[in-house]
C-alpha cells in the first residue's frame, strides 16, 4: 500500500477523529470524576495469542485528545503477542488516559485480530508460490484499515476498491454480453489497469484468455479443473482461486498451481482480540 501512504494517513485521522467524537461528543462525564491534575501509568496486556495490529491508530488517539500522554510499546507492530503480555505502556493525564482508553483498543482489538488470521492462512501456504489476497468484504470506513492489517499478517492485498482493477463478474458479463466484450470494453475505459474475469467453468477461462485477460478467477472450481486451467494456460494468464477456503482445502488448493487464493475471512469473520488496560500501582 505505498502508493497510497499520503491517503492512508488522511484515512486514519479522518477514522480516529470520526471514532473519538462518537464516543466523547460533548465530554466524557465519567472521566470528571478524577481531579483534573491526576496522572497515573497504566499497561495493556493482550489475553490471547495476537499478532500486534494498530500502533498507529493508538498513537493518533492519544495524539489527538492529548499529546502530552506518552506511549511506550514494548512489541512492535507485527509481533507475535504470547498470552497475558503486557505490550503497551501509557504515563500522563488520568483523565485523558481513560477517556481515550477505549477508541484505542477497539482499534487495536479488531486489526490485531484481522493481523492474526492473516498471519495464520500465510503460514498455511508458505512453502508455495502463491499468494493469500483479501477481498472487499470489509467493515465499512475501515477498507484502508484492515487491508493495511492484512498486510501486517504477511497476506497480500486485492484491488483496494472498484477504482484501482476491473473484476468481470457474472452480472457484468451479462450486461455486456460476453466475456469477450467485457473485457475489451475494459481495456477502452482503463487502459493499463488490470483487468480480472471470475469464470464459473473451463468454457469461459477459456474465452478469458483469449479474450486477453490478466487474472483469471476460478470460482468454487474443482481441484481437478483447477489443476486443468493451470497446466493449460500456464504462462498465458494469472490464476485465483476463489471460494469455500477451509484450511485443508486451501492446502489442496494451493498444489493445483494457482498463483493467488482469496479468503474473504481475513476481513469479513472478524472477532476482537481480548484486550484489558489496567492502572498501574503507586
């Protein structure tokens, strides 16, 4: 995601402003409670096995409602977080530690988490020439977000949206009328950017490669057939592997040749991370 660094970091502003006046809107009155002068350190400690997710969103919290709180991380983005670790510390104003407390690790909780199974399918493919993608199967406002943490798992990006690739799928070729007239009209509209075709059976990657496609897509194929399109147009096209991706199945599939399997998991099944800040003692 370089080419996209100066919009991520707008993106991630905008998603932490957005997060903090949800929850804060006209001030946090539980936080009152605490005398204004009060400082204290706090730890974070991750419950489960993690991989780390989401430095970034925590800095700009803390950034935002008071840069005077000071962070220290004692893992990096990327690690693997054994059980009952404390990772983060946070020393400064007790009021904005605990206003902020929150925002943070919902951040924190859900990249990590999609960090993890993303770290989790690419260890299940590490010894092939293939890579693990996403999909758009995203939480809404946090594309940018989770697709950075699938980057953070070691898996690899799809297109970003509907702006950066053509995917052909069965609707558009019917639009079109086929195949073939999808995807030149493709090539007229956008021309350089690449352009991917989701075929259902042998037939249509075969006019997909004829057709001058860049990726094939072979949805809920067979791994007999899968095995077929490969070793046939090997050289002539790229192939993803898409649909139904259990991890044996993912294995299997993976020895068919393909260069890419997509897993809608890695951003749509999400979970959080179990997460706890707790005050540190005097």
């Amino acid at each position: 995601m370089t080419s996209l660094d100066a919009q991520f970091k707008a993106n991630l502003q905008a998603q932490v402003k957005e997060a903090l006046a949800e929850d804060i809107q006209s001030g946090d009155i539980t936080a009152q409670l605490i005398p204004e002068e009060n400082v204290f350190s706090a730890t974070v400690i991750s419950r489960e096995s993690a991989v780390l997710c989401g430095t970034p969103w925590v800095t700009e919290v803390f950034q935002q409602l008071d840069s005077s709180v000071s962070l220290e991380w004692h893992f990096s983005e990327g690690d693997e977080l054994p059980p009952n670790t404390p990772f983060l510390t946070l020393k400064g104003n007790a009021r904005s530690i605990l206003t902020g407390e929150r925002t943070a690790l919902n951040f924190l909780q859900t990249l990590s988490y999609t960090a993890t199974v993303s770290r989790q399918y690419a260890k299940l493919v590490d010894d092939k020439k293939l890579s693990i993608l996403d999909t758009r199967k995203t939480i809404p406002g946090l594309r940018l977000a989770q697709k950075y943490a699938v980057t953070i798992g070691g898996a690899s990006n799809h297109r970003i949206g509907l702006y950066d690739a053509f995917l052909i799928k069965e609707n558009h070729i019917m639009a079109a009328g086929s195949i073939g007239n999808a995807i030149a009209k493709a090539a007229q509209i956008a021309p350089g950017k690449t352009i991917e075709v989701e075929t259902e059976n042998l037939d249509e990657v075969k006019q997909a490669v004829q057709a001058g496609a860049d990726i094939i897509m072979l949805d809920n194929f067979s791994l007999e057939d899968m095995a077929f399109a490969v070793e046939t147009f090997k050289g002539q096209v790229r192939f993803e592997a898409s649909g139904n991706m259990t991890d044996e199945h993912i294995i299997a599939v993976a020895k068919t040749g393909v260069d890419y399997i997509s897993v809608g998991a890695l951003t749509k099944h999400i979970k959080a991370i179990d997460l706890s800040l707790r005050v540190d003692e005097e």
